[in-house]
C-alpha cells in the first residue's frame, strides 16, 4: 500500500528537472540535443571565489542556523549599497539556496500566496506541498508579462485585510523581462495599502542587461524581503547558496524560518559560507566578470530576439537573466495543420524532431492553448564566452 501526504500525491520531479533528463536520453542514444530547457548560468564560478573556497575547504563545523556572521554582514552591506536600505547582519537570512528558503517562507507564514502568471515553476508547487492556497494573478504579453498595480488591487479589494504573500520577480523567469523604478513605485503603493508581504525574487538582478536593476525595497522597505544568492550572477548554482534580506518589522518571520532550519537542515555548507563573503565583497575582477556576463547574455538575447520577431512570433523583449518567453499564437494555424494545438505538444514535437529542448508555458502557470514557451539560452561555452569578451573594450 502507498502511504502519502495528500498534499504530495501526484507530484512528479519539477518540469526543468524532468527536461534535463530526457535530453540526456536523447543524447545518450546518440541525438544531437539543444538545452534550452533547463536554465542555469553558462559561465564558470568567479576565480577569486573558486580560490577561496579551496583555501576554506578544511572548514568543518555546524554554523549558526541564519549564517555565519560575517557573511550575514556582507550580505547586508551589498544590498544597503544597491538600494540605500538600512540593512544590518541581523535582518540576513542564510539557506541552501534561495529556493529552500522560499519554501521556508510559505511553511511557517499563515496566509495566501499570491504569483503572477506565468511565474518560476517551483512556487506553486512548494504551496501545494504545504497545502497553500496560490492566487495567480493574470498579466498579459502586451504589458511584458508584467503585473499591474490595477491587477494587484483588483486581487486585493474585495478581502482587504487578508493576510498575503506576493512573489514578484524580475528580472523574470520565464519572461525575461523587468520592472523600472516607476512600476516598482506603483506596485509598492498598493502592495503598502493592503499590507502585503512581497518576497523580492531578485535572483537575477545582476544579470540586467544594463546593470540597473533596482529592487522595489527602495519603494516598500518595511514590507519587502530581498531574495538572492550565488546562483545565477556567480553561476554556482550547485553550490546552493541562497540569502533572505529582511526589515526589521518582520523579523518575526525570519525567526520562524531559523527555527524551523535548525530542526531541519541544521545549517549551510561552511566552506560555500566562507567562499561567498569573497564574492559579496566584490572588487575589480568580479566586476568586470559580471559587466562581461551581461554582455554576453544581452547580445544572444537581442539576437534571439530578432530572430523569434522576424519568423513572426510573439516575444516581449528581454531585459535580464537568460530566458525568453516567445508566443507561437501567430503560428497557430500552421501548427494545427501538424496537428499541435497546445504548448506542451508544441514542446515535445519540438523536441522529438528537432532536438531542440524548451519548455511549455504551462508549467509557468499559462493556459495549453495560449502556445507559450521558455527558451532558455545557456547552451553555450560560458568560459570560452567570458575569454572572448575579455578582448573587446570594457564600453562596447
Ligand atoms: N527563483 C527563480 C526565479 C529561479 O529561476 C531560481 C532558480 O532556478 C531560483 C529562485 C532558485 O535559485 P537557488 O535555489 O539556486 O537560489
């Protein structure tokens, strides 16, 4: 007999990891395969950092449960840099990546999740696993994918006083796209009028194209938690390093989280712990790492782009991070003809005759029928890339 919590029956491995698997059967029966389904960083770990970790690998013991101090302390000083927000060690929450701390968030806080569709794949089913109620708000291509504040407060009117939780995430997995300072300012205002809790998902927010990303806690610091880590911008994604910034006004949850991180993991890795204070604090190598990474990512963004719009799909354009959203609505009819009519046919067709590897817009929470897709664009040689980009002046 199987014994299950009913809150886990029916869930299978998470799409992107499920993608990886079958590319790797293809490959191993000797197919040619393009990864563009599973999205992680294509470039090396920063050197600097790679050293580090080597000079700390003797580092043994269990760590404070929220991190180890001087790292908590790096953490908050990086973000009270970029956003000008009184962050001290205290308000910083280190876990195993910030995936596992996303999960901690909605395990101990009572109240709904509230994601815009489409959204990163693993939130809903984190809140299905908890038995959380999710309401997904609606954006629409037009906006970029984009939720409006008028949606927010469309969500928010009829209940006021509900307790919420809103992921926002930008740049955005899937749709590659951001938020400007004026559209965080207006998300603020309504989120600060109906006391809404937003989980920051800033994972990529070194990866803006133009290195101007600016996070909505400038706009709603006492109702703002940052996430981020090491994953994308420092590619060390299987290192699994993640971090929480809070204000002080909801330290009550950072607490609950610890608490339940200390019965439950323990504490992270200790010599990711120590090698990730070097990359907080920066300097001119990592810098030019990053400005590097950026460029690389923006020119096969921009390039991808034109080509998706010039054979007449539907894309918003990328502004960070390494995905693209394209809508094949515009093809519509031609893939009826072939006998594909929703986003996940579309997807393994794709897959199956062409070896090329996306993923279906429905496991970002979009309707079959709408033929949305993410296209991940990583499967290159990052360190070859970074090589190259070493030789073209810094302002190109
Ligand atoms: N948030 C988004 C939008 C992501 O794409 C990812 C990684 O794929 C994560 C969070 C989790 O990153 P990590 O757990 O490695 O910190």
């Amino acid at each position: 007999a199987i014994h299950l919590n009913l809150n886990v029956r029916g869930l299978g491995p998470s799409a992107t990891l499920a993608i990886n698997e079958r590319c790797a059967q293809l490959a191993h029966e000797g197919r040619d395969v393009f990864r563009l389904g599973l999205g992680q960083s294509p470039f090396p770990v920063p050197q600097p950092v790679v050293d580090e970790l080597k000079a700390q690998a003797h580092q043994k013991a269990y760590l404070p449960v929220k991190g180890l101090r001087e790292l908590r302390e790096a953490v908050a000083q990086y973000h009270r840099r970029q956003e000008g927000v009184e962050y001290s060690g205290a308000d910083v929450l280190i876990g195993p990546g910030s995936k596992e701390l996303m999960f901690l968030v909605q395990l101990v806080y009572y109240g709904d999740l509230v994601i815009p569709t489409p959204s990163w794949v693993s939130y809903a089913p984190q809140a299905a696993i908890i038995g959380r109620h999710v309401r997904w708000v609606p954006t629409r291509a037009e906006d970029g994918w984009r939720i409006t504040p008028e949606a927010l407060d469309r969500l928010c009117r009829p209940d006021p006083t509900r307790p919420r939780i809103l992921i926002l995430n930008y740049p955005n997995n899937p749709a590659g796209t951001t938020y400007g300072p004026d559209e965080l300012e207006a998300l603020a205002e309504v989120a600060r009028r109906y006391r809404v809790i937003l989980i920051s998902d800033e994972i990529y927010g070194e990866l803006h194209f133009h290195g101007r990303h600016a996070s909505i806690a400038r706009f709603y610091p006492e109702g703002t938690i940052i996430s981020a880590g090491l994953s994308k911008w420092a590619g060390a994604g299987g290192w699994r390093l993640g971090t929480f910034t809070f204000p002080p006004s909801l330290r009550w949850l950072l607490d609950a989280m610890a608490a339940v991180a200390s019965e439950t993991y323990t504490s992270t890795s200790a010599p990711i712990q120590y090698a990730a204070i070097r990359a907080y604090q920066g300097g001119l190598e990592i810098e030019r790492y990053l400005h590097n990474s950026r460029r690389i990512l923006r020119a096969l963004a921009q390039r991808l782009h034109g080509m998706l719009t010039a054979a007449g799909i539907d894309c918003a354009a990328p502004e960070g991070g390494f995905y693209l959203f394209p809508d094949f609505c515009p093809l519509r009819e031609r893939l009826a003809r072939r006998g594909i009519t929703a986003s996940g046919e579309l997807c393994d067709r794709l897959l199956e005759e062409t070896g090329v590897a996306i993923l279906p817009g429905t496991d970002f929470g979009r309707p079959a029928a709408e033929l949305t897709a993410r296209l991940a664009f990583v499967d290159f040689d990052g360190a070859r890339a970074l090589v190259a980009a070493e030789a073209v002046p810094p302002h190109q």
